[in-house]
C-alpha cells in the first residue's frame, strides 16, 4: 500500500462522481458491512446506510493512514505516540482515518494495552507516593491509643462510632482505618470509607469493552445490523485513549487531598468522594463527546448524538439493574 501525506486523507471529498465500472475489475465492498458496491451510482451502501466518497473506495493510496498505530508496527513508538498525540483532536483524528483503510484488531488491542500499562503505573506511582506519609501518620496514632486493652477498645468505639462494629477485633480496626503496610495503604486510598475510587479506577478499564458489548449486541436497534465488529473495536477504543489520563490525574490531585484529610472529619471525606465524582464525571463526559465524533465522522451515522447517548443509556441502565437484583438476592 502507498503512503499519504498527513493533511489529504482529511481533506473534503470531489463531487460524487459515479465510477466506470466497466473499467473496474476488482471487487469494490462497503467497508463496513461487505455489501457489494458494483453498479451502483450513489455513493451509499443499501445494506448498512453508510455514506462514502468514491475516491475512499477506489483509490488505493488512501488506504495506507500515514501513522496509525495499526499500520506501522515497523515503527512502534513512533506510531503509538502519534497516533495518542493525533486523537487528542478528535474531529481531524476521525477524519483522517475511514473505514476503508483496512483494520487490525490486535495491533488495536495492543494500542489498548500500552495506553492500560502506563494508566495503572500511573496510579501505582501516585499510591506509592502516599505510603510513608501515611505510613507515619498511622504509627504515631498508634503509639498515642491507650497501652490497657480496655481502654483501646472504648478509645475506637469512641472514635469510629458504627464502623468500628464493622471490625471483628481491634488489630483488624486499627489495620484498616490506620494501614501501616504497603497493601493496606493501597486498599485504605482506593476502597475506603466513602470513597469510590477503586471502583471507578475499574469502571475506567472496563467501560469502553462494555460498551463495545453492548454496541454489538443492540447495534440492530441502534441502526447498523451488519456492521463488523473490528468497527466497533476502533470506536471505543480510539475514543477512550485520552479519556483515562483525567482519570489518572484525579488520583493524583485525591491523593494529595487524602493526605491532608487522613484521619479527620467525616465532612473533609465526604467533599473528596464529592471531588472524586465530578473528576469521574468530567471525564465520563469527555468519553461521551469522543463516541459522538467518531460515529459522526468515521461511522458517518446521522443522528451520533443520539446513537451514543442512547448505547450509554442502555449501559448504564443495565448496570443499575444488575445491582438492584444483587442487593435483593
């Protein structure tokens, strides 16, 4: 495949020009559902809807994306980082890059892990940097709690009120509340009292596959039966790249705040699981924007708001779902 350069593949299409198809003796598919495309006159598949220019069909030179993670593993660092870089402007990222262009769902899926890998190494550096602050906070309360068992014991009732029946002994109390160890540290800061940030750091890994399910399982109703699936797998995953970095910058900016609460008022938690939420929320709306200009620019669907509200509706609904029968079983 010939190589373009950057700045053509976005560029506005030629008149719709039928092509001669007495000239034509490859066989020319919509790119998105494989429905035969010889003879036709418009350029749009009848089978999936999908609206195209002829010149992305039939020339050749434009199937090559001139730096696409999946079409240059020569060039792997150079191609990841271009191809993260290229996204954080999403309406040219899509523009530049067709269903045409022929798709590679593992080198995608490694595109996936890399940016997942430095995510997670991320938020284990920020954690990491929290363990001796908190590790000395939770030694010098300890040596302050009263030496008579009796008197510790009523000294954490006192202080934890109804958590600390939550605890089967007082060693368990004081090894979740006051973590010394590296592990509890790490559970205190992403699954503690109040706090969603464990489960929302594993809503941010898991979110774009659920979404690609559920896509695929409801992409009759949403208006592409016969899309196929490596489509589908470019949308969420392309859209979702940049989407973790707030998230991994929330954890930082939460765990500086967690070491400033640590220890204090129930309100002063309450306001960072207040701020955790609207760090999630930020960037749950950053991920819903992406959806919307890759299916309005790549799928070319004509109503995108629409198609990714409604697929993260039935997400979200699902989820709830699930969660209510879990509480009543």
């Amino acid at each position: 495949m010939t190589q373009v350069a950057e700045g053509q593949i976005g560029k506005e299409a030629p008149p719709a020009t039928p092509p001669d198809w007495e000239s034509i003796t490859e066989e020319i598919a919509c790119p998105l559902c494989e429905y035969n495309l010889r003879g036709l006159t418009e350029p749009r598949c009848p089978e999936c809807g999908y609206r195209f220019a002829w010149c992305e069909i039939l020339d050749p030179t434009l199937r090559l994306h001139p730096y696409l993670f999946e079409h240059h593993p020569e060039r792997n660092f150079w191609s990841f980082w271009k191809t993260f870089a290229g996204h954080l402007r999403p309406i040219r990222f899509w523009k530049q890059l067709h269903p045409r262009q022929p798709s590679h769902p593992n080198r995608i899926f490694k595109y996936w892990l890399c940016i997942l890998v430095a995510y997670l190494l991320t938020i284990t550096a920020v954690i990491g940097a929290t363990v001796p602050s908190v590790r000395a906070f939770s030694n010098q309360y300890r040596a302050a709690l009263p030496k008579d068992p009796v008197l510790r014991h009523a000294s954490l009732k006192w202080r934890f009120g109804d958590r600390f029946q939550e605890h089967a002994t007082v060693q368990d109390c004081l090894d979740w509340e006051y973590p010394v160890s590296t592990i509890g540290i790490a559970r205190k800061l992403l699954f503690g009292n109040r706090n969603p940030v464990g489960p929302m750091v594993l809503l941010v890994m898991f979110w774009p596959w659920l979404t690609l399910t559920t896509f695929y399982i409801f992409r009759n109703s949403l208006g592409r039966a016969s899309i196929r699936f490596d489509h589908l797998l470019r949308i969420v995953v392309y859209s979702s790249d940049a989407v973790i970095w707030p998230c991994a910058g929330g954890v930082l900016a939460v765990a500086g705040l967690f070491l400033l609460q640590f220890g204090r008022t129930p309100l002063m938690r309450d306001s960072i699981a207040t701020g955790w939420v609207s760090i999630f929320g930020i960037a749950a709306l950053l991920w819903l924007t992406r959806l919307m200009v890759g299916f309005k620019y790549y799928l070319r669907y004509e109503r995108p708001v629409t198609i990714a509200f409604i697929s993260q509706l039935i997400l979200v609904l699902t989820g709830v779902c699930i969660v209510a029968a879990m509480r009543n079983v």
